[in-house]
C-alpha cells in the first residue's frame, strides 16, 4: 500500500519520501513506482512531466521526515509495529505534521493517543489498488481537529480522491463489513460447500460486486485479512468477527495472495 500511496502522491507532483526498515523493498518500490508511472503516462493518466526526475526518495531513517507536511503510515496491521512507528514519527516530524493512518482496522483514536498530536492525525483509508482507487474514506478520531480535517480534505483533492467522511470506530465502514465475508467466504470453502471461483461468481453475478470476496481477500493480502480480523475480533469481543481456520493455515504456508503469487487463485 505504501508504495501505491507514494506513487499517488509523486504522479501529482507531490515530493515523496519512502521509508521503510528494508532496504530491499525500497529499492524495488522505487524501481515499480518510475516504472508504473511512465506506463500511466503511456495511457495517458495524468503524471509527472518527467519520471526520471519525479521526486521521490527512500530513507531507512525517521529524520528523512523532519520536514514533512504529511505522514501517510502504512505499516502492518499490527499494534505493536505501530506504537513503535507513531512514536518514532511523533518525535521526528516537524510539530505540524499531520499523520494519515492508513491502517484497515485500528481505531484512529487510539493512534491519535500514541503521540502527542491527536488532533493531527486522521484515518485515510487508501483503496486498492491505491494509483487507480479514486476513493478513500476518511476517519475522524475523536480529538480530529476541524483545521486537520480542513487540511486532509484540500490534499486528497489534489491528488484526485473523492472520500466519504466518517466518525472513528475499529473497522470503519469498509472493513468491519469486508471482513465478515471474507472470512465466511473462506468458511464456505474450507466447508467444501463450494469452490473459491464459483463463491466469486454467486457474489459478483448475484449482486453485481465487480470483486468476489476471496479475489478481495487475495488482493489485499491475506496476511493484512488476518491481522485485521484479530483487530476486530479483540476489540469487538464478538465471536462474528473469529478468522476461518483456512485463512490461518494459508498464511502459515506462506499463501498470501497476489502478492506472493499464489492465494485463493494463482498468479
Ligand atoms: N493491503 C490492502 O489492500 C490495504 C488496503 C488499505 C489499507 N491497508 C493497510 O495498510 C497497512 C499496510 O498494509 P500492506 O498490505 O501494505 O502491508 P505489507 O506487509 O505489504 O507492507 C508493510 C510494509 O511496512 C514495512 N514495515 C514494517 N515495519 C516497519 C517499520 N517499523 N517502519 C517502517 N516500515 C515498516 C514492511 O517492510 C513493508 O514494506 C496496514 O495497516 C493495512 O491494514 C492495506
């Protein structure tokens, strides 16, 4: 998510900086985003004038953020690796800054409370794919400020992002939905009820989803499914929200969806 995030905001001239703790990963992000945005530009999208000098940059290091205007996080979705993460850029970035957390689940008042900035950050939940997803919805914690709000808003118009606003709860809108049926999508499977495509099909004939719920959950990743259903099963104490064994065993295996080549489907 971080590097579609990235390419976003570099393809409407925007000065990225990329940080990451893997250098590895940085260096092919910064490889696939030039890439993707002279394809863009090859189809037209609107991009940078010129790729080679589109303004991005990777950093291993916190203080590449010192003069940022936004943060946009995209870490795992893991409590832990955020805590350590928004203290990290709470004591990096300049006082301003405002923090988007592009996190699937975690309650953006609870982010808000790991810094010293709560009225500076703000839930941006970036669609995937996020270079060609013209949506977000944003979350409003409950120490949100109006001038942050304000600020979010004139960004995300920048970059061509329509959004619908929302008050703060754990899974927001999308999620707390999306993840009830990815998860009962992949009970009907390990059930042997039905075969994964034919689960996609009845969902996307049946109700005209142009995404089945298990090419979702591929999409996604379905380690991020994981993590995002334990979020909403803990804070919720509701045994709806319980992760099918399937998806458990998938990503013990290593089967994580597009990302990995193989999910539900193959790639
Ligand atoms: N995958 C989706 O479709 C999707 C959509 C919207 C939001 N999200 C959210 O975006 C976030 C990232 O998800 P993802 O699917 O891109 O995960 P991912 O595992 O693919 O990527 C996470 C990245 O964070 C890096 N990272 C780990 N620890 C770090 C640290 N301490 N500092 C800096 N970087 C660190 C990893 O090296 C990796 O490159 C999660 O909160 C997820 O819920 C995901």
């Amino acid at each position: 998510m971080g590097r579609g995030v990235a390419q976003r905001f570099a393809q409407n001239n925007h000065s990225v900086v990329l940080v990451d703790v893997n250098e590895q990963i940085l260096e092919e992000a910064l490889k696939k985003i030039k890439r993707d945005i002279k394809l863009a530009g090859m189809f037209s999208v609107k991009t940078t004038e010129n790729v080679d000098h589109a303004n991005i940059s990777v950093s291993l290091d916190y203080s590449a953020v010192a003069d940022a205007d936004f943060i946009v996080e995209n870490v795992p979705e893991n409590l832990e690796i955020k805590t350590a993460v928004y203290k990290g850029i709470d004591g990096a970035a300049k006082s301003e800054c405002v923090f988007f957390a592009n996190t699937s689940c975690i309650s953006i008042t609870k982010l808000g409370a790991l810094t010293n900035r709560a009225d500076k950050v703000i839930g941006v939940h970036f669609m995937n794919p996020a270079p060609k997803k013209n949506f977000a919805e944003v979350i409003k914690g409950t120490h949100t400020s109006d001038e942050t709000i304000r600020k979010t808003v004139a960004l995300r118009e920048g970059v061509g992002i329509t959004a619908g606003i929302i008050n703060d709860i754990t899974g927001f809108v999308s999620n707390r939905l999306s993840h009830l049926f990815m998860s009962e999508a992949a009970y009907i499977v390990f059930e042997g009820v039905a075969e994964a495509a034919m689960v996609d099909e009845i969902f996307k004939k049946g109700f005209g989803h142009t995404m089945g719920p298990l090419q979702t959950a591929d999409l996604i990743g379905l380690d991020t499914v994981l993590d995002s259903l334990r979020v909403l099963y803990d804070y919720y104490e509701d045994s709806k929200f319980r992760a099918c064994p399937l998806l458990k065993k998938m990503v013990d295996a290593g089967v994580l969806g597009v990302k990995t080549g193989q999910g539900f489907y193959k790639y």
